[in-house]
C-alpha cells in the first residue's frame, strides 16, 4: 500500500486534517506536541487504498527530540509517496520553516495552507498560484475546522499520487549558497550519497546533523570540516545558526512577496492573555479552573452514577428472581453483575473529567498553565510541562506517562513518569467514594479531596528527592510555543472524550471481567466451601497476607485479597470487595464491621499509593525500561507502607 | 544586553545565540535566530519564564535560557 504522511507544526490543524481525510477519530489539541503516537488511517481512491500516517507535531527536522527523530527516520527510512505539509497560514514564517526542509529532501509534497478561515478574518492573503509554481508543490487552501478545501485536497492527493511534483531547489543568498555547493562537490567527488540526496547532505551538514556526519569518510571529513571552519571565520557564526538564520530570511523574502498581511494588531488572544498569564493572578486562575474542573466532574457525575446504580441494582434482583440459587446463579449475580456495576458506575466521572482535559488542551490553555506554572514546577524538581501529564494523571497514568514524550530532556521526563503513578486516576475514585460515604457520610467531599491532595504533596515530594538525589547534574530545556486561543469543535472534544471513555470501559470490561471469574473461581471453590467464605481459596490467600497489613489497620484477610487484585487494575478493588461482601450494597453495612475511621482513611492512602496496576507498568517499561520499571514498583509500595502506617497511627491516636 | 536582562514591553533585535548545540538548534527551529524583532511581553509569575513575540506568534522560555541570548534594544523606549 503507498504511503501518505502528513506533517506539520504542533497547533497547525494537522490533526484535523488528518481525521477529515481519514474519517477516523483523533484528538486534535492545543498543547504542542499531543500528537506523540504514529497514527494511521486509509484514504480512498477508485478502489485503491492508502495508508496515511500522522507524524508527530515537530517544528524542524532535527533529531533533538523524540517526535522530530520519530517523523525523520520515517521519512527516510519508509520514503513515503507523498508528503502533506500543514501549514498554519496565520503563521506562515515559523510554519514554513519545517516546510523548507522537506522541499530540501525533494519529495513529493502538498502544501497544505490551513486556517484559511483564520487567516481571511485577520486579512491574510496568499498569492497561491504565484508561491505554488516558484516551489513547484501543489498548494490547496483548507479550513479543517468548516471543512472548506478538504475535496479539493482529495483530488490533488489523487493526482499528485499518480504523478509527483517534486519540488524546486530554493537557493539562498548568494554568499552562504557558495558554501553549500562547495560541501556538494566534497561529496560527489566522493560518492558517498545518491545523487538526488546530495544537496540536502550538503545542508544537514552544515547544520552539524550527527547522522549525516557520521556517513562521511576521512578524506572529505577533512576538505569539509576546512568549508565550515572557513564559513565560520568569514560569518562569524556557528555554521547550523547561520543556516537558521539563512533560511528565515529566505522565507522572509517569500512571505513579503507572495503573502500579503495588515501589520500586527492585539488580537483578543493577547487580551485573554494579559489576564490568564497575570504575574498576580496567573496561578489563582490557574487553581480556580482545576478547582472547578473537579467540582463539576463530582457533582454532575453524581446525578448520572444514582441511575446506574440503581439499575445494577435492579438487574441482580431481576436474575435473582428468575434463575434458581445455584453456582450459576451466584456466578451472574454476585460475580458478573455485581463486579461490573460496581465499576461501570463511575464512567459518568470519567467521562466528564475526559472532557474537561481535552477542551483545556484544545482551547490552549494549557500551554499557558505550564508557563504559569513553571516556576513552581521547577522547584519542586519538574518541568512546567511535566504540569500536563500530571494533569492527565487524574484521568489515567498510562495516556498521563505516555504524554511526557514532550518533555526534551531525559531528566524531566523520567521524574514525570516516576512520579506520575501518584496522581490518584480515576480508577481509585471508586474505593474513595465508597469509604468516604461509608465512614465520612459529612465531609465525603473533603475526604476525596484531602487524599488527591495527599497524591499531590506526595509526588512533589518525591520529585524533589529524585531531583536532588538521582539526577543531580543534567540540565532541562523550557521553550515553547503559547498558541493562540481557538474555540475547539463541540463533537471533537466530546469524541476524544468518548474515545478515551471507551476505553476506560474496554479496559474495564476485558481485565475487570477475566479478573472477576478468577475471584469468583477462587471464592467458590474448594467444593462445599461457602462462597468467599475464609474456607475457600481465596480465603487462604488473604489469610496469609492479612497479617502483613495489621500494622497498616486493616489486617483483615478480604482487605489483603482485594488489594491483591487491585494489582490486576485498581477499579478492581472495589468489584473485589463487592464480590467478597456479597454485593456493592451490601457493603455500607458490612465495612463499618472491619475498618475504623483511622483505619479507612489509611487504606484509602495505601491504595493511592502502593504498585500501580499492571497497564500502567508495562506502559513504564515501554518509555523508560525495565530499571525504572522495577524501580517504580518498589518505591511506591515501600512509599505506601511507610505512609498508611504513619497515617494509620497518627489518625487513631488523634480521633 | 542579555534578553534575560530585558523589561515587559521592551523591544529589539536578537544579536546573537551563544550556548550548547541542543538549546541552540531548538531556539533557532522556533524561530529566534539573529536579526529577528522581538518584544518582551509578559513575565510569568515568580517572574520566570518570560513571554516574547516573534514576528506574529508567542513564545516562552526560562530566563537560563533568555541568558544565552544577546540583544540590542530598540533605539526609542516607551
């Protein structure tokens, strides 16, 4: 199948683009660098099929981070058929900048001018004919947003497959073009690469690019290091600066000719700006909008969980009266329905948290949360773009680990990651609110609340001690892009919700289901013994465990069996407990028998804390590998320990 | 004068980069390169990082970073 990818800047729409093409659903966000997987979809034409592959949100071809070397060695290495270039028209010099770095890869390219809705209300415009024959690349103007130019783009794509436009040389000024073909004549006299690569060659090397160094033998290793030293004396100037340098003046020179644009005007994103990024009250702002993120998610969430609630509930009975009391029957009733609903009964939460992330990150604002917050961030050791994946955390750690690719440096994005697991996901809320109705029916919000708080101090505390203890040297970059505010489609928020809320269900669904036939397996057997009765296997298991945690409160062995299950995934926890009690309604009455207030708050701290689930770990040791994985599994169960039992103690001497 | 050493509202022109390969190549990608306008814009609580506009978009940076840039100001200050 050929091949089609599709690049561009973070915050160009490429994203959109990509969903429109491919019909498929994607997030498209504001936050630059979202976009860290390789995604893929199919295109269509007259019974052909073509790949398409999103590349990461990249502002140049270096290979300084993760993303920019992910979308280079693909293009290189998979040598698609044909290149979509995204460009935000509203910002054609910074945008263009990636573009001429392809034109210098000569491939067969589609200059994508996007936002052209954006750009016509800010009275930007764009000598298409004119900019599209000098580069000789098809260029097409689309509004991804009003889906404007998208049928046009198709059928370019059509013809463009079927016959490439391989784009012209863009030559620069004079003076530093004589560099250039001087380092060409090092290399063809040599014959170290093919012919129609030279000249890009030429330009990574001057740009230090270590790939293409590297490829050079001794002979022109020397005659080229001797251009450079000479570049360099002559321009004063490191030779990959003046290239940079170079190569915005050329698109300077383009954008004055082909692009007409009114001078600069405040526009109301600098507006909102002058408030959202106040000195004063930049970080209220920020602790406002978290503040009310989570207000709304609970209180909204609410509403929505009583209904699925009571229909679990009507379900059991239902079987209950139809099937006769058997194995089965028990199997169904406590088992499937019981553990099921006791997860499902929190997807309204989730659903709602999922919405507030992504229309955060679409609507730009977080960029500006890690400006705000960088500072404080850095403090305590993170990155204020570490802020996102924490953020993301609250939601679930393995989207929250795999988003600190955005982090440049290893240092920043190892403490992310290893503090990550203590942003309380969403899959813990459910033992929360279940003990702090039981056991805090008063302060039942306060309590939720103290114990995120307590994931939060916790994480910043480590974070420090990793900082300080682990990676006492290393240095972090902090640039990035605070892009314009744009008002993000209501149905591509709620469809990146829905995803990530699917999910969060399949999830539930697969390992919450295989592990609830375990348990139930475990609780009912050996034969005679009644069901998860301490006689049955289960029973054992946590007998044997229980004593583990007596020092924590909860020495019981029902808690030890559900905290071994949590390990499984934490939403486990309380299907397991449910399954164990006989029935998630039965458990108000059944806890209050086994746990103190003390007690329940030290294991609601020990489940925040201790091992995250086995998702979230494998995720680990895909990003970091396997040292850090092991690592993360200690620390944090050694952490939980530490802590439930200071809690535990602390609590019970004081209430 | 370092654009670390720059005021909100002040403008000029980027002179000169001088740092390691990495943050060099990464400030140049998005744009700061020598010979470029600026204007400072906002300071972010704490008063780190700093805001800048770049021809007509925004970026920020830390003030570290801002230290290995050398700027001239604008000849008429506000």
């Amino acid at each position: 199948m050929k091949k089609i990818a599709l690049l561009g800047n973070p915050n160009s729409g490429k994203t959109a683009i990509f969903n429109t093409l491919t019909g498929s659903r994607q997030h498209v966000g504001n936050w630059p660098g979202v976009t860290v997987e390789k995604k893929q979809g199919t295109i269509q034409f007259d019974n052909l099929k073509y790949n398409v592959i999103d590349l990461p949100g990249i502002y140049s071809l270096t290979t300084n981070s993760l993303d920019e070397k992910i979308s280079r060695d693909f293009l290189i290495e998979e040598n698609p058929d044909l290149v979509l270039i995204v460009i935000d028209q509203t910002n054609f010099d910074r945008n263009f900048y990636l573009a001429t770095e392809i034109i210098e890869m000569r491939k067969n390219s589609i200059l994508i001018f996007n936002m052209h809705d954006e750009a016509e209300k800010l009275k930007i415009k764009v000598d298409v004919q004119e900019l599209s024959k000098i580069l000789n690349i098809p260029i097409i103007l689309t509004s991804a947003k009003y889906k404007t130019g998208i049928d046009e783009l198709k059928n370019q794509i059509e013809k463009s497959l079927k016959k490439p436009h391989i784009p012209n040389i863009i030559e620069y000024d004079f003076t530093f073009e004589n560099y250039i073909l001087e380092i060409e004549k090092v290399l063809n006299s040599e014959n170290l690469f093919e012919k129609e690569n030279v000249r890009w060659a030429a330009i990574k090397i001057l740009e230090k690019d270590e790939l293409h160094i590297k490829k050079l033998n001794k002979n022109s290793e020397n005659s080229i290091n001797e251009i450079i030293q000479k570049l360099e004396y002559d321009l004063k100037e490191d030779s990959s600066i003046k290239l940079s340098e170079e190569k915005y003046n050329l698109i300077s020179k383009i954008s004055s000719k082909y692009i007409k644009k009114p001078e600069y005007k405040e526009r109301v994103s600098d507006k909102i700006d002058k408030i959202i990024t106040h000195k004063i009250l930049g970080i209220p702002i920020f602790i406002f909008i978290m503040w009310l993120m989570f207000t709304l998610t609970f209180t909204i969430g609410d509403v929505f969980n009583g209904y699925i609630e009571a229909g679990f509930e009507n379900l059991g009975e239902y079987f209950s009266t139809v099937m006769p009391e058997n194995l089965l029957s028990s199997f169904v009733i406590d088992g499937l329905i019981g553990g099921i609903g006791s997860v499902l009964v929190f997807v309204p939460n989730i659903f709602l948290l999922f919405i507030f992330i992504s229309f955060l990150g679409d609507i730009g604002y977080m960029a500006r949360a890690a400006f705000v917050m960088d500072k404080v961030m850095t403090k305590i050791g993170l990155h204020g773009k570490s802020f996102i994946p924490m953020l993301l955390g609250f939601g679930c750690n393995i989207p929250a680990i795999m988003g600190a690719r955005t982090l440049e440096s290893r240092k920043d994005r190892i403490i992310t990651i290893l503090v990550n697991p203590l942003m309380s996901c969403n899959a813990r809320l459910p033992v929360y609110l279940i003990f702090a109705g039981i056991f805090f029916p008063n302060s039942g919000g306060t309590v939720v609340f103290s114990i995120y708080l307590f994931g939060i101090i916790l994480s910043i505390l480590m974070a420090f001690i990793f900082k300080k203890f682990l990676f006492k040297n290393e240095q972090s970059i902090f640039i990035m892009e605070l892009p314009p505010y744009r008002l993000p489609l209501a149905n591509e928020t709620l469809g990146e919700a829905l995803r990530k809320t699917l999910m969060f269900v399949k999830k539930a669904g697969t390992i919450i289901f295989a592990s609830v036939i375990i348990i139930w397996f475990l609780a009912s057997f050996p034969a005679g013994a009644e069901y998860a009765s301490e006689e049955s296997i289960i029973g054992h298991i946590g007998r044997f465990a229980a004593p583990f945690f007596k020092p924590l409160g909860f020495g019981f062995w029902q808690a030890a069996v559900s905290l071994i299950f949590g390990f499984l995934a934490k939403e486990v926890i309380v299907g397991t407990m449910g399954t164990l009690w006989g029935g998630e309604a039965a458990l108000s009455e059944v806890l209050p028998a086994f746990f103190s207030q003390a007690s329940a708050y030290a294991f609601m701290i020990f489940t925040l804390i201790y091992t995250p689930c086995v998702a979230t770990i494998a995720t680990i040791k895909n990003e970091i590998g396997k040292k850090w994985m092991f690592f993360t599994i200690i620390y944090l169960f050694v952490l939980a320990y530490i802590v439930s039992f200071i809690v535990y103690n602390i609590l019970s001497f004081i209430w | 004068m370092l654009l670390s050493e720059c005021a909100p509202g002040q403008k000029g022109i980027i002179l000169k980069i001088d740092s390691e390969k990495t943050l060099k190549q990464r400030m140049t990608s998005m744009g700061i390169v020598p010979g470029i306008n600026f204007e400072l814009i906002s300071e972010a609580p704490f008063g780190d990082p700093i805001a800048l506009k770049i021809k007509n978009y925004k970026l920020s940076l830390r003030k570290f970073e801002a230290s290995h840039i050398t700027v001239k100001l604008e000849e008429k200050q506000k």
